[in-house]
C-alpha cells in the first residue's frame, strides 16, 4: 500500500540527503584515495640552490622592467612510491617570497609518470576523470598541482622538473655592497592512491 | 518511538554530508628548499690620467724664483673617466697618501692664485737634518658628464647631496680624508644620477716651498692621491 501522503519528517529527510548527494558530486574530495604520502621515497637537489653574484649589471639591457630576473634553476624531482598514486604538489606558506621585495616563481614542467609523458591539473585529485590538463603549471600555496598519468589507476614512478625563477625588484639590484638575498620553504607533496 | 525516529533522520543525513564535505586530512611531506645570492656592487673603473703620473720633469733651481715666499708650478689638468658596467650613482672621495707633509704656510700664497681647497702634501726632505716639506698641490674637479649630458657636482655628507658652486668651472677639492664627505655627480638641484660613462677634469695646482727651505739634494715631487668611487 502506498502511502497519498509522506510524513514531514520523510520529507525533510529525503531533502536532506538529495543535497548531501549534490554536494558530495561538487567536491572532488569525495573521489580521493587513500594517503600513502609517507610510504613514498624522493629525490631532490634544491635544498640549497646557490644563484651566484648579481650586479645590477644582469639584465641592465632590459628597459623598463621595474622586476628583473636574477636567476633561473631547474630542480629534478623524483617520487617512488610502493603501489600506483596520483601526486599532487603545493608550495608552503611564504615559500614565494625572495628576500624583502623579491618573488619566487615555482613552475612544475616535464612530468613523466612511470616512463610516460603526462600532463598536469590544477587541483586534480585520484579518481576524477573530466579535467583539464596542461605541460606546465605554476606552483602556489593556495592550490595544489595534481599529475595526472594517461593510467587512471595512477604511476608508482614520477619525475618532474620544477622551474624555479627569482626575481627582484631592480632597484634593489644596484647594491652597495655584497649583501646576501636568501629564501627558504618547502613543496608540499602528497601520494594518494585511486580508489 | 516514531517522535524518535521521525527526530533522528534529517539530523543523521546532515551530519553524513558534512563529514563528506570536510577535506580529507592529507599528510603533505614537506620537501625543503632554499635560494641564494649574493647581491654585488657594479664595477665601476677610474681612469686619471691615461693612469700615467701626472710628472713635472727636472726642475733646476735657476729655474725658480729664488726671492719668492713660494714657487708655483703650472697647473695640469688631466682627464678623469670612470667606466661602470651598469647604470650607477657614484660620489668621489679624496684621500691624501702623503698626509701630514703639505706645507700649510702655503695656502696663502694658493688663495691668491683663487684656488682653495685642502693642501695635499708632495713629501718631505732633509733639510739640516730635519724633515721638511716640499710643497703642497690642490685639486679641483672640472665640468662633469655623465653618458654625455652635462651634470653637476655635489658635496654629500653621508645623508644629504648639496650641490656646489663651480669657482672659475671648478670644485675645489675641500674635503681629502674627510671620512664621510665626498662628491657626487647630480643634477643642478641636488639629485643623484646614475650613469654608465662619467667624464671630468681633474685640475693640479702645485706649489712649492721658498727656494731658501729647499735641500741642495735632489728634490722629489712625492704627491700621491687616491680617489674612491662610492657607490650611492
């Protein structure tokens, strides 16, 4: 027997849940796997990555740019991990700054993924499959950069380069005397794997 | 038990939701970097003089005034050209490599020749067994121009440029081992130009000691000055 009428609290309920299930579908979190991040190993050479002397003299024929390039680095990364995952990278709070006035500029180029050329997606995360993939990606703490392999279940080898580019403002280049510009921070890498 | 029931499920469907909706508490491994660099002056050369000393000859004695209180010598001016491998704001300063040994009873006499300034010394010699100065010589900066355009001179004291009236086209030199004074190439009004090419004149005024305080030995002319570019 069917019932001409729904309790209100059967109403409220199924109203409920539709927009759990609507919400749920919005957000790419519903897709993730599970995190592996510490059972992977890297490999990295930018822990101190030394730009040399800059004079003013650097890039003085350029006209008109109040921020100038001091010094561009391209750092291999290399993730093994124990079972297929999807990677994803951010940069760390403040890791864009160079000296008091100066940027840097983190770009992740060149990833290949268990042997294979593969592309990148802002906020790309295991399991989804409808993105929009680029070879390059610039690198920021508020969102994260996913590696998306062709292999949906994901690679158990990356490698990847990361561009990173320093910049000053040009006044700050005509130095008086040898002065010493550092900056320190961290990409933040995380493995998961799709479910 | 149905008020129970009836009760329980919406708030059983939203506390469902919001648990999917949180992020997932991912373990990011921090992998650490850091940039370095080294900021370097520009390098700026100086050039005085085609970098040959600024060299009188052999003076004999019938050639000086024996009854004067000082014998001058002619002045020299002589090109200074500084080179910097980008645009740069620069000042000069004076130091006197011979302090100590100019003869200050000269400067009268060099006042009245209209050229001021400090007296920086030539050396010394033995006369009667006693040190002695052998004279003392001013300079003076010409017309500056930097990358071709006429600038101008100005004293800076470390905080503020004050530009200088030229006496006769030229800035007299007043400020050798002064510590922080030094002159800066700027604009009429005071402001400091940077600049790759910087072209002057160096003017040398020597004067003598009275030709009765001279040694009967051989006299050397033993000036020595440096000039330190600094960067503004």
């Amino acid at each position: 027997m069917v019932p001409d009428k729904f309790p209100t609290s059967m109403l409220l309920a199924a109203r409920g849940l539709g927009l759990a299930f609507v919400l749920l579908a919005m957000t790419p979190c519903a897709y993730a796997g599970r995190d592996i991040t510490d059972q992977c190993t890297f490999h990295w050479e930018g822990e101190r990555i030394d730009l040399g002397d800059i004079t003013a003299a650097l890039n003085s024929n350029i006209v008109g740019r109040q921020q100038v390039t001091v010094g561009k680095r391209q750092m291999p990364l290399e993730v093994l991990c124990p079972k297929p995952v999807v990677l994803s990278l951010r940069l760390s709070e403040g890791s864009g700054r160079f000296g008091e006035r100066g940027l840097l500029a983190f770009t992740v180029a060149s990833a290949v993924a268990d042997g294979q050329r593969t592309l990148l997606a802002e906020n790309y995360v295991a399991g989804v499959r409808n993105f929009s993939a680029v070879p390059t990606m610039r690198l920021s703490s508020q969102s994260f950069v996913g590696i998306a392999p062709s292999n949906a279940a994901g690679a158990e080898r990356y490698s990847l380069a990361i561009d990173i580019e320093a910049t000053l403002p040009r006044v700050d280049t005509r130095a008086r005397f040898n002065l010493e510009v550092a900056a320190q921070g961290a990409v933040l890498l995380t493995a998961t794997t799709v479910p | 038990m149905n008020i129970i029931r009836q009760q329980g499920w919406p708030g059983t469907v939203l506390a469902l939701a919001g648990l999917y909706l949180s992020p997932p508490a991912y373990s990011e491994e921090p992998i650490p970097f850091s940039v370095v660099a080294q900021l370097t002056p520009t390098n700026c050369t100086i050039d005085v003089n085609g970098r040959q000393p600024i060299d009188y000859g052999d003076i004999t004695r019938n050639q000086m005034d024996a009854t004067g209180a000082a014998i001058a010598l002619l002045p020299r001016t002589v090109p200074v050209a500084i080179r910097c491998d980008a645009p740069t704001a620069i000042s000069l300063a004076f130091v006197d490599e011979r302090p100590n040994t100019a003869n200050l009873q000269l400067a009268e006499h060099l006042r009245a020749a209209r050229q001021t300034g400090t007296l920086f010394g030539l050396g010394e010699m033995k006369v009667r067994n006693n040190a002695a100065p052998v004279g003392a010589f001013t300079l003076g900066l010409g017309p500056v121009q930097v990358d071709a355009t006429p600038r101008f001179w100005s004293q800076y004291n470390g905080a503020d440029h004050q530009p200088i009236a030229p006496v006769h086209d030229w800035v007299p030199v007043t400020s050798a081992n002064a510590g922080n004074i030094s002159y800066s190439v700027t604009t009429r009004r005071g402001y400091i130009v940077p600049g790759t090419a910087f072209n002057t004149t160096l003017s040398v005024v020597p004067v003598l000691s009275p030709l009765r305080d001279m040694s009967n030995d051989t006299i050397h002319l033993d000036g020595e000055f440096t000039i330190e570019i600094k960067h503004l």
